[in-house]
C-alpha cells in the first residue's frame, strides 16, 4: 500500500515541477533522490519549523505543508495523507484554470 502512495506522490511532484520555474524544478528534483536524504531531512524540517512561526515577517504559512510533503518522502506513514493532499490541489489547480478559460 506505501508504494501506491509513494507513487502518487511522485506523479504529484512530477506535474508540479512541469509548472515550476526550469531551475527551481531541478532542485527539487534533487532534493527528492534518495541520494540527498542528508539535505532533505533538515530542510523540510525548517521548512516545517517556518511554517509554524508564519506570524513572523518572512516566514509564511506556505512553508508548513511544503516540508511535510519534503518529509513525506522518508516517512511512510506521512505518504497517504500528503498524497491526498497534493491530489486535492491539483484539482483545485485544474478546476481553477478550467473556470479562467471559461471566463
């Protein structure tokens, strides 16, 4: 059953780093390889200590999820809720860009 979410969470990662910047999809294609699980570790978890100090000037609320879904890739119990996550988001992503069109 983890696989299938650890699945999902690729296809996720994969159709979000098609929408990102060249540069920034690179690294974080990095940073998903197994091979950067050094660097991936404490950087979700700052990730997820910004996030939770959002009221701060510079940190923002858009850093809690974005470590869990960096974690989500070494801790499988994290998979099935983060893949959800991400689906619901590309839903609303596709929903939203459906109704511009329509606009």
């Amino acid at each position: 059953m983890s696989n299938d979410h650890r699945a999902e969470l690729d296809r996720h990662f994969a159709w979000f780093e098609d929408k990102m910047p060249p540069r920034l999809a690179k690294f974080i294609g990095w940073v998903r390889k197994p091979s950067s699980r050094l660097v991936r570790i404490p950087l979700a978890i700052m990730l997820i200590v910004g996030g939770i100090f959002s009221f701060l000037p510079v940190l923002g609320l858009w850093m809690l999820p974005l470590g869990l879904i960096l974690i989500a890739q070494d801790l499988p119990f994290l998979q099935a809720p983060m893949a959800r996550m991400l689906g619901w988001i590309e839903r609303k992503w596709m929903e939203r860009k459906a109704a511009k069109r329509a606009w």
